[in-house]
C-alpha cells in the first residue's frame, strides 16, 4: 500500500503536476503534438518491460530474463512556479498496453489524434479511456491531402458519447495544440463538476 | 541461426548498452522497504542541506547523476529518467535509495478527483492561452 509518510513533509504550497496522455494510432502524430506544444525538447523516457516478463522469470530463472524497453515521449508546460502540465505519448504498439494502465493513473484527461484516413486505428484509445471513465477529447490531426471531415462526421464514426469534444487540429502547430489541450482542460473540469454533482446528489 | 545465437538478436543497435540496466540497482527491482511505486510526474526535491549530498561514499554514480539533475530545479521521475539515460524502473530503485538516505523528498502526485476546486483548472486554462 501506498504510504501517506510522504504527504506529511510536503506542506501546501508544493508544486502540482498534471499530466494529459496523447494517443492514438502509430503514426497519427503524437510525438508532434507533443514537440509542438512542449516547452522543453520532446524528451524520450524508456521503460523496462520486466515486469510484463515476470512469470516467466519466475519459473525460468534470472539469466534467461530479457529485457527491452519502449520509448515513451513526453512533454512539459509550466504554467507557473509550482505548477506544470506533463504530456506523455503512449505507445503505440498493442503490445504495451500494460504502460497504458500505469501513464492512465491520476491522468487529468486524455487527447485521442485520430486521422480520417484510418479512423480505426484509435479505436483502441477511445474504448480505453470511455471504459475507464477518463475524459478525452478527439483531435483530428488534419493532414494536407486528407479528405476533410466534419467534426461531427468523425464523432458519429467513433460513436462517442455525448459531450465528447472533437477538435480538428494540425499537429505541428503550437496554437493548434494550445487549443486542443484548452478544450480538453475545459472538458475534464465538466465531468469533474459534473461527478462532484452526482456524489453529492 | 544456431540455437545458441538467439539471444543476441535483441542487441542491435536499437537495445542500447549490453550493461544489464538493473546492474546499476545491484539487481533490485523495486525501491527499498517503503515500496512506493513513484509516479512518473512525481516531483522529486533535492535537500541541499542532507548529509550525503555532497559526499560520495555512499552513493554510485547513477546516483550521483540524478542528484546532479535536481540541483538546478526539481525534477518530475519522468524527466531524471530522460535527463539520466536510464529506464523509469531504474530511476525508481535510485530514487528509493535517495529517499531513504534523506537527500530528496518526492511529492505524489495529486490525483484529478482531489484538486481542490476549478481555480487550478482556470489557471491552466488561462496559462495556455498566454502560451
């Protein structure tokens, strides 16, 4: 369990960090957005996959252990002394969706990039955060020569819920990705005032 | 491929060093006997005054690296891990050592269902608008 040792040195006025996942399919354009926005070179962290290989090791012993590791980008945005904003790209790959679970936890919310042209590939994500009740948005990263769609086009494909917001976005773009990551801060503090609401009604 | 030689399909050029990372950790996985998974935006805080920061007896280089990186501002996981070319699970050993040694205090992470009130959310809002 999870001690509470460490709350009890941290007074008030610590710094807050927030974090928003990006997701979507392999090359939608994840680590663009989050190069576009980040105040800091897109930066890669790397995780062991140990633990996905853990009951194997268990019975096969240490020195057939194998490790690798997946690349994960992330971003910061300071919004002042104390307070910043993390992106983390998931990967892509199915294979890591173990990662998903452990970036997912007290994520403030989530952007799923889809593009039109392969809409299925972020089926995946959208399942992932409506199931876990975690609010996204979907941001249509609008590549030149793709066939534009409505917003709403692409909402009644991806068959969201009602509310979810879809953004149509260029992923190179800071101001875009500004936005997108507006309209998603704005989101989750609906469902968030909307929860508060329901538990207490 | 001979049977033999499997294994070393996985070090190409894409693997990184052959140095096994857990090495650095004497082969512990998880971080001392407090056992907290730290969060990889939780903000790590260097206590300049704590004996052991300035000594290198103790502490091995990996160590002394991620030290190194919180002396100029505190650092999320994330970041020491990027900034100190080494996996989160790594880090996360490291970081328990510090820990316990006193030489860093980690912050968790406030999780979105306990911010305080919308003030925090307005404030990233308007905070990215003036991006």
């Amino acid at each position: 369990m999870v001690s509470e040792n460490s709350d009890a040195s941290a007074d008030e006025t610590t710094a807050l960090a927030l974090k928003i996942l990006v997701a979507g399919g392999f090359g939608v354009g994840k680590t663009t957005l989050v190069g576009a926005v980040s105040e800091i070179r897109p930066l890669r962290t790397e995780e062991l996959l140990s633990e996905a290989g853990q009951s194997v090791d268990d019975t096969d012993g240490v020195d057939h252990k194998v490790t690798t590791t997946v690349a994960m980008d992330f971003g910061r945005i300071t919004i002042r002394s104390g307070l910043s904003l993390y992106l983390f790209g998931t990967p892509g790959q199915d294979r890591f969706w173990f990662l998903w679970d452990e970036l997912s936890q007290g994520a403030l919310g989530a952007v799923v990039l889809a593009d039109t042209r392969r809409l299925e590939d972020c089926f995946p994500a959208v399942d992932y955060f409506e199931h876990r009740h975690i609010p996204f948005v979907v941001a249509v990263n609008c590549f030149t020569g793709a066939r534009a769609y409505g917003a709403q086009d692409v909402s009644r494909a991806l068959d969201l819920d009602r509310g979810t917001p879809v953004v149509l976005c260029d992923a190179r773009d800071r101001d875009s990705g500004k936005e997108v990551l507006i309209r998603l801060v704005e989101y989750a503090g609906r469902v968030h005032t909307a929860r508060l609401l329901d538990s207490v009604g | 491929m001979t049977e033999d030689l499997e294994g070393s399909q996985w070090y190409d050029s894409e693997a990184g060093p052959l140095v096994r990372p857990y090495a650095m950790t004497g082969g512990r996985t998880k971080p001392g006997p407090t056992g907290v998974r730290f969060d990889l935006i939780a903000l790590v805080t260097l206590d300049k005054g704590a004996p052991g920061v300035d000594e290198d007896s103790l502490l091995g280089p990996e160590h002394r690296a991620l030290i190194d990186l919180c002396r100029t501002e505190t650092q999320s996981v994330a970041e020491l891990a990027a900034g100190a070319d080494l996996p989160v699970g790594v880090v996360r050993v490291l970081l328990g050592d510090l820990l316990e040694l006193g030489c860093v205090t980690i912050s968790r992470p406030v999780p979105p269902a306990q911010l305080p009130d919308e003030r925090i959310l307005r404030e990233v809002i308007d905070g990215l608008r003036a991006l």
